[in-house]
C-alpha cells in the first residue's frame, strides 16, 4: 500500500468468467452432440469493483486535492459491457458496448484470469461444488498484494427448455470472484466471500453485479487496525469478521492457520524447508489442493521471520505458466500435483514439495546437496513441536456444544491464535538458536560481519549450512537490521534467552577465555581433553566432542516463556443496506462516534489501546474528509504510542489542507505545532543525506596502513575498541619512518591473536584446581614447563592471580595475586656452568621469594606480571575495575606482538604496551586519602564504544519490592545519558550494565526525571521530551510542545490522592510548560522574560527558575515575585548563573556561576545581597550542584591541567559551617552531572575526556 492512503480492506473486487459468445458457442456444440470432451473456455474480466463507490455530485464535491483519492492511483482498463448469458433463441437484448473502468494501477487484470482459474475454465454437465483459493502479487520492488478467490458454478441458461418434446440437459460454468487487498487477511476475506456465496447461491444473473458493488462497498468501509492489541471486528450476514493486528509494526498481518504445515510435514521435512529457503534455493510447491499452495507458502514465509524472502514469489501457477519454473534464479513457486513429473522432469536443482504427501525432494539428485539445520537447533525445535496442540478437537472434548455459528466460530479462533502465538515462537526461537551469537562478530561502528570467525565458532558438522546460508541476499539484508541495531522480536528474544555467562560476556567487555564456571562444567563431561596446541601434530580426536558440549550449553533449555497476549476487540458499526453517499457519511460519524465513546471509557493508564483508538479514528476521520479532526487524533499519539505514528499519511493531510483550514490550524495551538513539526521534519529529511546501511565483510588488509588505516582495521578485526590503546599497538608494530605497519605483520599479529583464542578454549584444568579458583576467573596465559621454587610445573595467570600447575600429578599451587606484589625483577640462576635467565616475584603475604626458570620467556613474562601489578594497583586505588581490564588486554596484546615478530623486536615492542607499568612511574599514583575513603566505585559507561563520550546526565530510580519477573527484576537503576542522545542503563545494585543503548533522538540529552516507577521522562536538546516505558525499555510516546531545548524537568510532589500529578519542564527559550502525568496533557503555560532559562525546583507553593542572567521566584500561575540578578563588577563582567539550590529550611539560596570560582549564598530575606561567599580552592567555574543531606555537592572544572592531573573535582561544603569539608579527585575531566542515590551515595559524571561516573559515599 502507498504510505500516504488511508489504510482500508479492499482494493478492488473482480468479477471473471466466460463471455456470452464462448458460453453460446458451448451450449450449442453440446446441443449438437458434441460432448466427448468439455470445452476449455477462456476467462474473462467481467465486471471490476474499485472504491470509491459512492460519490458527491460534481457541483457540491469538496474543493482541494484530492489527497486520498483512490483514482489517482488508477490506470485504465478498456472492457467489454455485455448482457448476461440468456438461452439460445432469445435475443442478447442489445449490442456490446465498452466501458473504460479505473483499476488500481499495481494489479495486472490481464494475467489475473489465468491465476483465478489456474486449472482451467470449462462447462460441465453437473454443478461443482464452490472453493477458493489465495493469490500473492509481487511487483518489481518486491511490494505485496493478496487475493482471495471464490469459484462457484451456476447454469449457462436460466430455465430448462423443450425440444421436440424431449427434455434439453442443463450446463453449468463456474464465474470467479477475487478480493484484492494490500494486506493477508486470507482467512477473514474468504469468510467475507462465503456471506457473499450465500447472496449469490439464491440470486438472479442480473442481480450478480449489484451485489457484488455492494458487497465491495462495504469492504472499502473497513479500516485495518493499527500493530498493537487492538482487533477490528464487523458483521456481514450471518458471519462475524474479525481482523487480527499485527504484533508490531516489523511483524506481518498474521490472519492463517500456521499449525497446517505441521500437520503436512514431520519436523525433518519442515526444516528442509526452512534450510532451502534460506539458502535461496529455487522451490517448487505441488498440491492437488490449489488453496494449499499459497497457504503453505506464506506459512514458511513466517515461519522464517525477521528474515524476509527477497525472490519471486508465486505460489500459484496455471498450467500456462508452467515456463516460470525455468526462470535461473531463486524463487518458491506452486503449481498442481498433476504437473510434478513434468516439472521435474524439465529442470534441474529444484527442490520439490509435496504438500499432499509431505515430502521433499529434489529434481536431479538426493537431498545429500541441502545441508542440515544445525544440530542443537534442530534438537530444541524437535522438542517444542513434541509440546505443540494441533488438534482443535481435543481441546473441546471436554466442553459442552456451542448452540450459535458464531460462537463456535469465536471459540475456534481463540483457540487458533493461541496456537499461531505459539507457532511464532517456536520458529522464531529457531531462527535464534542458528544465528545465536552474531552479535559477538559484528563492529557496528564499522558496519562489518567477521564471516570467518563467525563459522569457526560453529559446529564441523553445521558448517556447510551457514556457509551457504552466509551468502545469501536474505541474510545479507537481515545482517544490515542487526547492524542498525533493530530492536525487533529477533532481538528481543535473543536477549532474554541469554544464559546468564553470556549476560555476563555481553555487558563486561571480556576477552574471549572460558571461566572456571563453565570450564567445571565442560570437565564434568569428560576429563582428559587434548590440548589444542598439540592437535597440530596430532590428530584431535575429541575436538568435535569438545565443540559440541560448548554449543549445547549456548542454545535455549529451558521451557520457552510465551508472554500471554491480552487481546481487546473494536466491532464496527452495522452497514447501511444502500450504500450511498450520505448513508456512508452517516456510516462514517457512527464509527468517529462509537471510536470516541471507547476513548472516553479507556483509562488513561491504559495508553497503549488508547493509541490504537486514536488511530483508528485519525483514519477514519482521513476517509470522510475532515482533515482537522485526523490532524488531531494523529497528535494525540505522541502522548499515546508515537511508535504508530503515521508519518507519511499526516505528511500528505499536511499538504492537502485547504486555505480555510490551515487559519483553523492558527487557531490550534496543538495543530500548529504538530504542522510545523511535519514540515520541518520534511525539509531535514530532504537536506540529509541518505545513510550508509551497506555491510563489508572483514578483510586483511593489502598496503602498508598509516595510523588511521591501522586503527580501522583492527576495530574491525574485533581484536580491541579502544582508540588510545591501538595507538600504541601501532607504535609497536610500525616500522621505519613513515610509521606505517605492513599487512603482512598485521596479518601474523591477526593470526596469532586468533590462535590464542582458540588454545585458551581448550585449556582444560583438573577439578582440584578449578575449586581453588574463583567462579568468574579465567587462564589467560600459561607458560612451558619450567623449574620453580614450588617445583616443576607451569606458571597459569588468570586476572587475579598467578599460581603454579605442577607437572606430574597436576595439582594447584597458589604464587600471589597481583595486588600482593612487592617486586619483580629478573635474575639469573645458576646451573653447572650456565647462568639461566629467571624471573622472582616477592609477596606481602609470603616470606620466601617465588623464583622460575623461565628462560626465554622470562622479559615477556616479567613485563607482563609487571603490568597486570600496576594495573591492579591502579583499579584499587581509583576503586575503576577496568584498569584491570585494560591491563589485561596490554598484556594479551604483548604476548601477541612477541609471538609474531622475532625476539629481539618483539619483548621491544611489547614495552610500548605496558601503560600501567609506565604511569607508575612516570606518575605519582596515590590517590588521596580523602579521596580514597570517600570513593567506593567506578563504572564505564563508554565500555562498548571506540571512546570515551561526556556523561550528559544521571539519574538514580529507586527499586520495587515485590516486582515480578515478568515486570523486571525490581532493582534500582542508574540512567546515563551520553553524547548524540545514547541513554546506558545500569542496575545499581550490583552497577552491572542492563542496556547498552536507548536512543532518544541524536542531539544531547539535557535533563532526566523518573516518574511513578513505570517511566522515565528524558528533554532533549532537539526540543522534544522523550518518555521512556521502564518495563520494555524503550520510546513510545513523546512530547512535542516546546519550540527550544528542553533544559529541567520536576515533579510536584502533593499529598492529594484526589489531584492529579503535575510535572513542570521548562525551555531554554524561557517557556515553562506544566503537564498532567496521567493523560499527558499540557494544563497550562507561561513564558518568562530572561536568557536561557537553564533550570527549575519547586518548593512548596512556590516555583524557582534559574536564567543565566537571574534566579525568580515564582507562583505557580507564573507571576514573578521576587528576583535575585547578577552581581556587577565593574572590573570584570558579570559570570553567567549555572545552577542554584534553595535551602528554605535555613533560610537560604545557594547559586554558582559558570566561571566563578564561588558559591554564593543568599539569605531568603534579602535577595539584593548574597550573606555569605565561599570560596572554591583550585576551581576555574562551577558545573554543577547538588543537595544532599545537610551538604551541598558541587562539581567542578580544576584550574590544574598538567598531563596526568585530575582536572575535574567535587567540593562538598558543610551547610551549617559554610565551609568545604572535603575536596575528592576522581576524574581526569570536568564534573559534568550529580545525583543522589537515596542520600547514601552520591554518582558524579565526567567529560569525554574520562567519561566514567565515580560512586561516593555520603558521611
């Protein structure tokens, strides 16, 4: 469907059959005897129903364009008028005429016969019995159009005649009756055809054509519901209609019964399906049944989601179309059982379906070619179908009979959507399960898929699967959705099905190593696994042992959790029997009435069917012609559901509107602003540039890189994200004077960072070590066999620790962790003549002194231990686990840069990566006392990007106790907003990581506000207040009514249960804007004569507004009481207001200024003079303030900017002594954003430079 017309049901309704010549020309052949063989008559078009169908008279038609008008979008057709077919002897009545019909311009009348007809058009001596079939349309870009067909037979003649005293047979042919629509609504337009069949059945020939106008009329009345909860129901005699919505806006119209596949194929067939078509393979449907062809095809088409099938689909093909088959490329096609063996006779490589016996094959060979489903995704689908119920039967043994059609009817349809949510799962959880861990090989800064790695981390035995599958087009296109980061039910899904090692793996940038956790699990398997390293000589007999245990433990066990779909249900109004234009108008204003009586019934909590309400009438409204009244309804959602906005339709009623209407849209305020948004919205989408949605494939490089190249390719390799630290990867690995690294260092480094990877899986310790051994620990590096003080053994280091495998019997003994190190330094040892390099390491808790021969490995091994004891030193000191982190990754890359370049060159290289080591001793890392006891942690909340961004804005939302599982977990959370609008989310409970990007819009966030536990309220510097839905963590609903960035938002905090919640934002431009919670409506507005309008609180009955140029008192109404102005110094000009905190309890205003170095305080009696000055030691301005307890917290940006010295610190200031009571150092970057966590801790967050938020305690 064309985005900017209303969405309705019908598109067009075709009448086809014989014309009366053909069926003259029968019936007298057959009156002659000749009967040996039916006659194969042509179809026709006969009659064509298109909307509108009820029109004004041309003198009292609504001026303007005709925006919606369904004849624009029409093409001519040229078709013959005839009169029906009468006996022959009596007079036709009359001449052919033609009459020129508008159709719509994407359907192809002239092919449509063949397809209504695909077995044939005869005349036969018995009537048949009616049946219908489905159509598919495909135009060139890939659009969609569905058809319904109904084939009913009725006599050529309409009486029994005489002749010559003996009695004239009858003959009967069978006319067509196809509802073309733009959506799949196969089940409810075949039950709309079966009202119609009973119409027909006991109507004359010549009353054909008017029912069937009236019959398309009232199709073309119904609107489909929008993606959400919300059904559309109508009458049409004597059957109930129901149409089903889609589940979101990604997901199609589901209106089938997806259990029939089920029912024609065993688990082995359904998944050779699958596997053909995913791999684009050219698929031929057969059935005796031409009803079943396009059913089982748009079955699988779901089944399949979010994949989408990109080739020619035409699952029904006449015999004259048989030729199709031979197209080269992909498709999956139907054609009837009859034509199998001439089908596979004809073409090679396809793969063939027989839907009547359930089988697969192929036309030149055995299905040997079409690979396998991966195993342990089979094994999970095999398990859910065991649990399907695909016999409505039996679930109503046990109930009494339903006495009304249409009862049954409702029962069975329950049952039935039940059982398709069910099916949708079970496939989509396949689909899940084959491309589980995609993720862990995508860049998306990059937009790059590491194919390679991607298959090594798959099954020997599923890899010609994807090999196949990798390369084509439907996967291509699905890889760009997950590069985009598409939050679809794929992704959902693939979320909460995560194992809780992998929520782990994602939210913590971890090296991939296996940890002790899942390396006790895989020894409880089996015990002696061959190490990898020495599969390369020898042949690994239990590799794909080792590999399949891994994969099990990643695919989905437990029992599938199916959320339950609450469903509500909208019935329209009963048609007029005539069908004229003022009985359609009248038509229309029962809906708008009806639609507006639900809005007034829906509660306001109940937003989400509000939407859908709204949106319906907004369409409706759109077909009856009152512009405004859509406009209006369509504003609506964004306090609704902005996910169904229709942008493309408001677009167009935008342009449509008349000059009358557009000094009503003056008027509206409401309309005013959703007007201007559009068009503003238009003119940006025209001046943007089209983005780049392609996707690479990971490559070695071919030429020397330069720094930039360098820094691209390794991000892309997935090796390392950090920017700083691949700086000094390249400082390590370039050479000569141009500093530029050869590809082929690049791609031994890429190699052996692979070959790392792969030996540290198959590291597999005895039992006895891993219980000595924390959970979450892992073996990163494990040296040769070497002589130590302890004994004969292998050193393993892990992120904490070092400790020894002793050979022999392999037993655990413990060296030191890191942060007990006193000293490393190398030795020598003596031995016979020689003096053999070796490595001692002393710690706090150990008298003896730990000493290993590690001869060449002793620089590598001592420059790594070296690192790994400054960056434990550093994490303890700034409480920043992440250094630890990046230690480890320093020395993983040393140990990868010695293995690839020679000796000598490699442990020189790999000193360039010992940063932690370096700043120990380049710069003082003791951390201040204060500072120390003060601090309790530190989060990154740029972990999963390429660099560090600004801390925007913070915001602490306490938990729920009691909360179910199904709601959320009911921890308090920590929101982050970042640069470009990126929002992180963390649980402050453990300061793990939840969600790693909300995006609200794409300018910075300014202000954050929690509300009522259920949703978070986030302003914008794009204008826009967006409002976050904390169960489903994402953007449903927006608030459009300022017209500048939305700085400060508030809560009223009342006692009244009785009054409604108020929130109060306020604009940069000086606009304060008050809102009802509940409903989302503005109740009222006030606009403030200052600069920038920066802030607000409220207290009491009073409102405080804090502008660059001064702080005002206000009254709720927004009259000005009192004002505090800036101070003016006639040595320097006045610093801006950037914050302020009133303290009514002691009688006080605190403010600071952007580039003062000051607090000042006011007494609330006096606001002509501040009381009292405090002064900031070592402060360039002030950035922020907060309230806490009986201390006031300000962030800062320190005059000191020496490389390497804290340059963003927090001053807490003593209220009642008015003095600074601490300085804390924790960020090497402005303080950007406080808040408080329940007065127990206090979160502060940095510039881009740091971009970490600290934890403080609060004394």
């Amino acid at each position: 469907m064309e985005d900017h017309l209303p969405p309705r049901l019908l598109e067009a309704c075709v009448i086809m059959g014989a014309t009366t010549d053909k069926l003259k020309e029968a019936y007298q052949n057959h009156q002659q005897g000749n009967t040996a063989v039916s006659p194969v008559l042509e179809a026709e078009v006969l009659q064509v129903h298109v909307p509108p169908f009820a029109l004004k008279d041309k003198a009292a038609e609504c001026v303007g364009p005709a925006a919606f008008s369904r004849v624009q979008r029409r093409r001519s057709f040229i078709k013959k008028t005839e009169r029906p077919v009468v006996a022959p002897g009596h007079s036709p009545g009359g001449e052919e005429t033609t009459q020129d019909i508008s159709v719509p311009k994407d359907i192809d009348l002239g092919g449509l016969p063949q397809l209504c007809f695909p077995g044939g058009l005869t005349v036969w001596s018995e009537p048949k019995e009616p049946c219908f079939h489905f159509l598919v349309f495909t135009d060139v870009f890939g659009n969609q159009t569905h058809g319904v067909v109904l084939q009913y037979c009725r006599p050529v003649q309409d009486s029994t005649l005489q002749q010559n005293g003996t009695k004239v047979s009858r003959l009967y042919t069978t006319y067509g009756v196809c509802v073309i629509s733009k959506y799949p609504y196969y089940n409810a337009l075949r039950d709309c055809l079966s009202c119609l069949l009973s119409q027909l059945k006991n109507c004359r020939i010549t009353d054909v054509d008017q029912r069937v106008k009236e019959f398309s009329a009232k199709l073309a009345l119904v609107p489909i519901p929008p993606p959400g909860d919300l059904h559309v129901v109508f009458s049409l005699s004597p059957l109930v209609i129901v149409l089903p919505s889609r589940e979101d806006k990604h997901y199609p119209v589901v209106d089938l019964d997806l259990h029939l596949p089920f029912l024609c194929f065993q688990t082995r067939e359904l998944l050779q399906i699958i596997t053909a078509l995913l791999a684009e393979r050219r698929i031929v449907f057969f059935s005796s049944d031409w009803a079943r062809l396009t059913v089982m095809a748009e079955c699988f088409m779901l089944y399949i989601h979010p994949l989408h099938w990109q080739h020619p689909l035409v699952p029904t093909l006449s015999h004259q179309m048989l030729d199709f088959v031979m197209a080269p490329t992909a498709f999956l096609m139907g054609c009837h059982l009859s034509h199998f063996e001439e089908v596979s006779a004809e073409t090679d490589d396809l793969i063939l379906v027989n839907i009547d016996d359930g089988t697969v094959s192929s036309s030149s060979s055995e299905l040997t070619d079409l690979p396998a489903v991966p195993l342990a995704a089979t094994e999970c689908f095999r398990t859910r179908r065991r649990g399907l119920q695909l016999h409505f039967d039996l679930e109503v043994s046990q109930q009494g009979t339903n006495t009304t059609l249409n009862e049954l009817r409702a029962h069975r349809r329950t049952w039935q959507q039940r059982l398709n949510w069910e099916i949708q799962n079970i496939t989509l959880e396949l689909i899940v399960n084959i491309f589980r861990g995609l993720a862990d090989h995508l860049n998306y800064e990059h937009r790059v898929f590491n194919s390679k790695e991607f298959l090594k981390s798959r099954e020997p035995s599923d890899q010609p699967f994807y090999k196949e599958v990798l390369e084509s087009h439907i996967f291509h296109s699905f890889l760009k959705d997950r590069l985009n980061r598409k939050m679809d039910a794929y992704t959902r899904m693939e979320q909460s099905s995560r194992s809780e090692a992998e929520k782990v793996k994602v939210m913590i940038d971890t090296l991939r190593r296996p940890t002790m956790k899942e390396m006790g699990r895989r020894s409880s398997n089996y015990e002696n696994c061959v190490n990898k390293r020495l599969g390369t000589s020898l042949p690994n007999l239990r590799e794909e042992q080792h590999l399949s245990i891994l994969r099990q433990t990643s695919v989905t066990e437990p029992p599938l959790k199916i959320r339950q779909k609450h469903v509500k249900q909208f019935k329209l109004p009963d048609f007029h029997p005539h069908l004229s234009y003022q009985y359609v108008q009248d038509y229309y204003a029962d809906l708008v009435s009806l639609l507006g009586k639900a809005i007034s019934f829906t509660p306001r909590e109940s937003s989400s069917l509000l939407a859908r309400y709204y949106y319906l009438r907004g369409v409706v409204n759109t077909m009856c012609g009152r512009r405004l009244d859509a406009l209006s309804d369509f504003q609506n959602l964004n306090h609704t559901d902005v996910e169904i906005f229709p942008a493309a339709l408001v677009r167009a009623l935008v342009d449509s509107l008349q000059q009358e209407e557009q000094a009503q849209v003056e008027r509206r305020p409401e309309l005013k602003r959703l007007v201007c948004r559009v068009r503003s919205s238009e003119s940006e989408e025209t001046a943007v540039q089209p983005t780049d949605d392609h996707v690479k494939k990971f490559e070695m490089p071919k030429t020397h890189m330069p720094l930039e190249d360098f820094v691209t390719h390794v991000q892309e390799s997935g090796i390392v994200r950090d920017v700083s630290t691949i700086h000094r990867l390249f400082e390590a690995l370039s050479v000569g004077a141009r500093k530029e690294v050869d590809p082929d260092t690049f791609c031994d480094f890429y190699t052996f960072w692979k070959g790392m990877e792969a030996e540290a899986q198959d590291v597999n310790l005895p039992t006895e070590v891993i219980e000595q051994l924390d959970n979450n620990e892992c073996v990163y590096k494990l040296s040769c066999s070497v002589k130590t003080s302890y004994g004969v053994g292998k050193i393993a280091m892990t992120q904490k620790r070092l400790f020894l495998l002793t050979d022999g019997r392999r037993g655990f003994v413990d060296i030191t962790k890191f942060r007990d190190i006193v000293e490393v330094k190398i030795s020598s040892a003596q031995f016979v003549v020689l003096r053999i390099p070796s490595l001692r390491i002393k710690s706090s808790l150990k008298k003896e002194t730990f000493e290993a021969n590690l001869k060449s490995e002793c620089d590598l091994w001592s420059l790594m231990i070296k690192e790994m004891w400054a960056g434990r030193k550093m994490a303890d000191d700034h409480k920043d686990p992440q250094h630890m982190q990046q230690a480890l990754t320093n020395v993983l890359l040393m140990d990868t840069v010695v293995g690839c370049l020679q000796p000598q060159k490699g442990i020189l290289a790999a000193s360039k990566l010992a940063y932690y080591d370096r700043m120990k001793h380049e710069v003082p890392m003791t951390v201040p006392k204060t500072t120390s006891e003060t601090l309790k942690h530190k989060i990154n909340p740029s972990l999963h990007m390429p660099s560090q961004q600004t801390v925007d804005v913070l915001l602490y939302t306490p938990g729920q106790l009691g909360k179910s599982d199904v709601d959320g977990d009911g921890n308090p959370k920590l929101w982050c907003a970042l640069s470009h609008g990126r929002v992180v989310l963390f649980d402050a409970a453990s300061w793990s990581m939840q969600q790693n990007c909300i995006q609200v819009g794409v300018l910075p966030v300014s202000c954050m506000l929690g509300l009522d536990q259920e949703q978070v309220w986030i302003g914008s510097q794009d204008s826009t207040i967006y409002i976050i839905n904390t169960r489903r963590m994402s953007c449903h609903k927006q608030l459009t009514e300022h017209r500048s960035e939305v700085t400060d938002l508030v809560l009223e905090d009342t006692q009244d249960t009785f009054s409604p919640t108020l929130a109060y934002s306020c604009s940069l431009d000086g606009m304060v804007i008050v809102w009802d919670v509940s409903t989302l409506k503005m109740k009222r507005q006030f606009h403030l004569s200052c600069h920038k309008l920066t802030s607000l609180q409220l207290y009491n009955r009073t409102l405080w507004c804090c502008a660059q140029d001064c702080i005002m008192e206000l009254r709720k109404t927004g009259l000005v009481q009192r004002k505090i102005c800036l101070l003016q110094d006639p040595t320097n000009p006045p610093s801006p207001f950037n914050g302020f905190i009133v303290y009514l309890e002691r009688e006080q205003i605190w403010t600071s200024c952007a580039n003062s170095s000051e607090l000042c305080v006011w007494h609330s009696d006096n606001l002509e003079k501040p009381s009292q000055r405090i002064t900031l030691p070592d402060c360039a301005g002030v950035t922020c303030m907060l309230k806490v307890k009986n201390q006031i917290w300000v962030g800062c940006r320190s005059l000191s900017e020496s490389p390497g010295q804290a340059v963003g610190k927090i001053f807490v200031v003593d209220v009642a002594q008015a003095v600074v009571e601490k300085e804390l150092l924790a960020h090497t970057d402005s303080v950007q954003a406080l808040c408080s966590a329940e007065d127990r801790y206090v979160l502060s967050g940095s510039a881009c430079l740091d971009g970490k938020i600290a934890i403080w305690k609060v004394e």
